[in-house]
C-alpha cells in the first residue's frame, strides 16, 4: 500500500480545506461554523459521524471490513482571539486567528478521513476521528471523553500531531519523544485580604500588597528548594491586581499564576505547597489568603511501546531520516492529555513553520503565525502510516 501516492493525491483538497477553514476561525467550545463546514466535507465523504458538546465537536467513525481493535486520530480545531497581520490572501477577517495551526490539524484529519474511507477494505477494527473544540481554553477534550467519545466501540490506541514549531527539531521532521512530551498546565488564583488605612498609617493596616509580595516571592521557592533540581517545573505569576490610589493601602489584592510539571507527583505537591505557603505568610502578617487550585491539562504521556511503533511506521513511509527524537519536553501543556491517560498512544511534532524573508519565522500565537501547507503531507503520512499498520 503506497501510503505516500495515496496523501499526495489528497494535497490539494487538504490545502484549500486549511485556508477555506483559516478565514472562518472560532473560540473556545463555539465553533458553529467549523463545524458546518466540516459536517459538510464530511457528508461529501459519505462518512458516518456524530456532533457532540452541542454541536461543537465531532466523532467520525469509519469501521473497516473486519472488527478488531479501535484507534482515534485526535485534531483540534479552534482559534485564538488575535488580529492577523499575515496579509495572506485567505487570512481571517473576524478578528479571531487560526495562530497555532489547528486549521492546519482539522484539515490533514480530514484528508485522513478520505483515504480511510477509501481505503476500509484495508482496516481490520475501527478508526475514530475527534474534531476537537477548546483545545486553547478551556479543554475540549475531557467534555469529549465524558460524553462517549472513547467507548463503543472503546478506543485501544490514539494518535494526533502539532504543526508548526512548538518544540525546536530539524525543520521538515517528524519529532517525538517516549514519555512526557508536554508538561501539564494549571492555574492558581490566591485572595489575599488584609486591612484598608491611609498610606501615611501602615500601623492601622494589613497590608495585603506586603503580604502579596512575600507570597510571590515564597512560591518561587517551591521550585528552587522544594522540588528535586532534576525535575522539571515551571511556576509562575502573571496577574497581580491590588489597589485604587497611591496614597491608601487597599483592602485585598488578587494573584493568578500557571504551574507546568512533568510529573503528576510534583504537580500534587506545588498545589499543597502553593496553599500553605500563602495562608502561613498571609497568617504572619495578620492577614488571610484564600487559593484556588485549577488541576487543568494533566501531563502529555506518550507510550513508550507505541512510540516506537509509530516510528517504525514512519520511517517505513517517509524514510529513515524523516523522524527526530525529541531530547527536551516542552512546558507547554496540551489537553490531548486526557485522551492519552485513557489509552496508550502518541502526540508528536510536525516541524513546518512558515519561513519569511531573513529565515524569520514567527511563534504559535503571534499574529503573523503561519505554516509551510507543502509539508502537510508528512503529517498525513505518519498517522496514516501508524492507523493502516495498527489495523492490519
């Protein structure tokens, strides 16, 4: 089975879905509109499928000749709220942006879709295809998975792919990585409340922005003495909200912050210590704090088995030469986590950012993001290459 001929003449139809989607992107879990669109390649395909999340995310479901195992090819499909400045011909107009590549992820799943179809006297079990919404906030996946997605039949194995350059390989490569391949991303928010007085009278108050401070600086110290130097972890504070006027020290002030892990025991551990930390200091200084701990995407787990099945398959279509591996994680975080914690599976890298003039190119979520749409067929190649071999 020439895999290769197979996505090559899929190119172009690929290609004009990516853009045709890039004009039209949405937030979050609405995506009325991608999902019409998709519902409607889909119904051209004469494929079996079924909307979940309201409408908003959909599982197709093509069963080969043959029942045997189950497999799912996982693409998200959402956007980010960020004005495009790419001064692309088909760019979005609405002031949303396809600015991680995810036209890009519903587009190949949908050439996939084709060849599968195409293709079902080839398959020996079943091939589930998830059209994800909320990949960027809030999780689309776990929605899914709560309202069927992985059962009936129960999904055996997974396999997705990110384009672009999330993690730095070799450009034109496939990069993976056994293990964790994405940290898991949480946010914390901590209430700190004190007491109000006139500037010049800090004896008469608690002084909640004081406190904010020592908090902040005493949970920089959960990563660089409480946690194993080997690990990796990530925390950080981004918001800080507290005050109205110079000359009064106000009643409460409001942190929020990220934690990235690559451990679920670490990532246990920074949220008891987060909690303890900012109610004793809050406490030695008269004042109170509250902490909200959000367990967001847990970490992203590639099987080590299945990796290596998938990079055998790779090479086995692409070449030998065609797969890198991933030596460093990223800290990002990706909620294709969850699907990954309820069956064995792979998440790997499409390394095809777009290069400008001056070898410039631009990170996920800029507004001048784009991608090279001449490498999607390699990303075609590698999922199809690990479905088609899965099921035979």
């Amino acid at each position: 089975m020439d895999i290769l001929k197979l996505v090559k003449e899929k190119e172009e139809k690929v290609i004009k879905i990516r853009r045709d989607l890039h004009q039209i992107p949405e937030l979050e879990l609405e995506l009325p509109k991608t999902m019409e669109y998709i519902s409607k390649v889909l119904d051209e395909i004469g494929v079996n499928y079924k909307k979940l999340l309201n409408g908003n995310a959909i599982v197709v479901q093509i069963d080969g000749e043959q029942k045997g195992k189950c497999i799912a090819i996982r693409a998200d499909s959402d956007a980010l709220p960020v004005v495009e400045k790419t001064g692309l011909s088909f760019a979005s107009t609405n002031g949303n942006m396809h600015a991680c590549g995810h036209d890009g992820h519903t587009a190949m799943a949908l050439g996939a879709c084709m060849i599968l179809n195409e293709n079902r006297d080839k398959l020996k079990g079943t091939v589930k295809i998830f059209f994800q919404p909320g990949e960027e906030t809030p999780g689309g996946a776990l929605p899914m998975i709560e309202e069927g997605c992985m059962e009936n039949p129960k999904v055996d194995a997974v396999i997705g792919l990110h384009e672009g350059c999330l993690i730095p390989i070799e450009y034109g490569k496939i990069g993976v990585k056994s293990g964790a391949i994405m940290a898991s991303a949480d946010i914390f928010e901590i209430y700190v409340k004190g007491k109000s007085s006139h500037a010049a009278t800090p004896h008469l108050s608690a002084d909640p922005i004081v406190v904010s401070s020592e908090i902040v600086l005493g949970l920089q110290k959960i990563i660089s003495r409480e946690i194993n130097p080997i690990s990796n972890a990530v925390l950080t504070i981004g918001i800080i909200r507290g005050g109205t006027a110079h000359n009064v020290i106000p009643e409460s002030v409001y942190i929020k912050g990220t934690v990235r892990t690559l451990d679920e025991k670490v990532r246990e551990f920074i949220a008891k210590r987060i909690e303890e930390i900012a109610d004793g200091i809050a406490k030695a200084y008269n004042c109170k704090a509250e902490t909200i701990y959000h367990f967001m995407y847990p970490v992203v787990m590639n099987d080590e088995k299945f990796t290596e099945f998938f990079i055998e398959n790779t090479k086995e279509v692409l070449g030998e030469d065609s797969v890198e591996i991933i030596k460093n994680p990223s800290m990002g975080g990706e909620d294709v986590a969850y699907f990954l914690q309820r069956a064995k599976g792979t998440y790997f890298m499409l390394s095809n950012p777009k290069i400008y003039d001056g070898d410039k190119i631009y990170p996920h979520h800029h507004s001048k993001f784009d991608v090279e749409e001449s490498l999607f067929y390699k990303g075609m190649c590698a999922v199809l290459g690990t479905v088609f071999k899965y099921l035979s």
